[in-house]
C-alpha cells in the first residue's frame, strides 16, 4: 500500500460532560472520524444520538477498568475493586496486576458486560481500545481477547510502536532515541510482542498508533497542531490512528469531572481547537492523507489456535 490513510480517534466519551461536548464538536468539524465509548459512565441515548448525528463515524469500546463503577456487582469482581465497590486508580491497578493479583475472569466478566451494554441499546461496536491502555497489563490481555471473541468485535488499537521518519540515518536516529527515552527499550518491545500475539489470536488493527512521542526528530512545538503536522508530514504508508481527547472546558464541572480529567486539562481544550480550526483538514489534505474510520480496517478473524491468545502474565506494556 503506498496510500496514507489516517484514523482520528477521539477517546473518552462518557468521561465528563465536557468530553462529550467537546467529541461532538471536533465531530461537526469533521476532523474525527472514530469515537471510544466508556459504556460505564456514558449516557447511552446519548451514544446513540451522536451515532444518528454522525452515521458514518465508527464507535469503539473505551474498557475501563480505572474510573468510576463497574456494571457488574462489586462482588462478581473482586480483583478489580476497591472496599467501596470502586474501580482501583491505574497505579494501584497496575501494582495489582504485575503481582498476579488480577483475576483474568473478573476482567472477561466485567469487560464483556460493558461491551455487551452498548450492544444491548442498539449500538454498533467496531472496535475496542482502552481508558489508560489497560489492556495491556498481566491478567487483562486475555481477558480482552475472550471479550473479542464472544462478542465478534474483532478490531483492536494496535500500540505496535513504529518510529518515524524512514531513510536517512536511520540507525543511528533509532539510537539516539532510545539513549533519550532508555525506559522506552522495554516498553516498546513489550508493545511489539502483544501487537503480534493479539494478530495471531485474529485481531486486527491499523498499522500502528502515530504520536509526537515517536518522532526521531521531534520539532519545537507551540501546541498539538504544531506536534500533529510534524506526524502528519511523516506519516508512512499505511492505515494509522492518531488518538485525541478534545474537551468542551467552558462546560461547568465539578471536583469529580477535574479528577476524571486528570492532567489532560488544558491539553484537550487545546486539541479541540485545533481539530475546530481552519488548518488541521487542509493539513491533511497538503500531504496526501485520507481521513478514514475504524470501520476501514478489515476486521480480524478467529483464530483456531487459543493458545496464540496473550497470557495472563504477559509483562505490563507500560506508556510510549
């Protein structure tokens, strides 16, 4: 394929008002082209609604095992939970998890349950991705797999990490990356042994996630225009997915809405305004890049091998 082709997923649907205020609008803009829903904190009439306003955008599963409640009763998921029936922040989950101490079971149970909801009110899974990549931590990447099958979603974000540019020095780029970011070595290893064992378990995904983070000579920048078109003017042949979070801040929140967002504060109010202005599709348009959905990779298949499923042990993936 000499094509480029470029995924905009807008992650966390359901995570404030705001968020969902904010997807819409980088919607009406036309400049995202998937969404990820929390089927745990999402309205779904408004899932809904946004899937009738918007039919050609393809929805995603966002698994969430980091905020708010589970949909199953607390005590169906023990592993996963804190005393008051809340789900553990990502750090402890995450401990929790490299220790053996996540229950593959509990994770299918709860996981199953929250794509079969959105299921449940008519809507249409295409893919399915993670709340703070928790799929890829020990005890959860089975989990996930069994989740794919049963419920025939077989689409999946691949983190299968991919530096670019090509040509040039290309090795001794490679090198220097690394002595910048050493922490990173086993990281995005660990990315590219679960990117395999999710693809001979029979799921399909783009060719990779795109991100500044993954540049070899990331430019200055003055905000994620500036970070996008660096990736975009780089961009390799192939289906890729740049992941967004834009946020609607002039949406009133309260204490619970500023902890869910987390850092990502100003950064998603700055993305959508980028994704809302007048730059980012001519940007794409400049540089030969089509805007696609997840819908256009072809879905997986299922794979006769279970054992080629991840394990529950697999090593915690960690972040690009």
């Amino acid at each position: 394929m000499t094509a480029r082709r470029l995924i905009v997923n807008a992650d966390d649907f359901g995570l404030t008002a705001g968020v969902d205020q904010g997807i819409a609008r980088a919607l009406g803009a036309g400049a995202v082209t998937s969404v990820s829903v929390m089927a745990n904190l999402a309205d779904p009439a408004a899932v809904a609604a946004l899937a009738a306003a918007h039919p050609d955008v393809s929805l995603g599963a966002h698994l969430n095992l980091t905020t708010g409640r589970p949909l199953r009763p607390a005590h169906e998921v023990p592993s996963l939970v804190d005393a008051w029936g809340e789900f553990l922040p990502l750090a402890v989950l995450t401990r929790r998890a490299l220790a053996g101490r996540v229950r593959p079971a509990h994770a299918a149970r709860e996981l199953g349950a929250q794509v079969a909801h959105l299921a449940s009110h008519g809507i249409r899974v295409d893919h399915l991705d993670s709340h703070e990549h928790v799929h890829l931590l020990p005890g959860i990447t089975a989990a996930v797999v069994d989740v794919a099958r049963r419920s025939n979603v077989l689409r999946l974000r691949c983190h299968r990490p991919r530096l670019f540019p090509a040509g040039g020095r290309r090795a001794a780029a490679i090198a220097r990356y690394y002595a910048a970011h050493p922490r990173r070595i086993v990281s995005h290893a660990v990315k590219r042994v679960l990117a395999a064992r999710f693809r001979r378990a029979g799921l399909a995904g783009p060719d990779g996630v795109v991100s500044p983070a993954l540049l070899l000579s990331p430019p200055p920048t003055t905000g994620p225009l500036d970070a996008w078109a660096a990736v975009i003017r780089s961009l390799p042949p192939g289906t890729w997915e740049l992941v967004v979070h834009p946020a609607d801040l002039d949406v009133p929140r309260d204490a619970q809405d500023t902890a869910r967002l987390g850092e990502l504060v100003e950064p998603r109010a700055a993305e959508l305004a980028a994704l809302e202005g007048p730059f980012f599709r001519p940007l794409l348009a400049a540089h030969d890049v089509t805007l696609v959905s997840f819908a256009a990779v072809p879905s997986g298949h299922l794979a006769r091998d279970v054992r080629a499923a991840p394990r529950a042990g697999e090593a915690h993936a960690g972040r690009a």
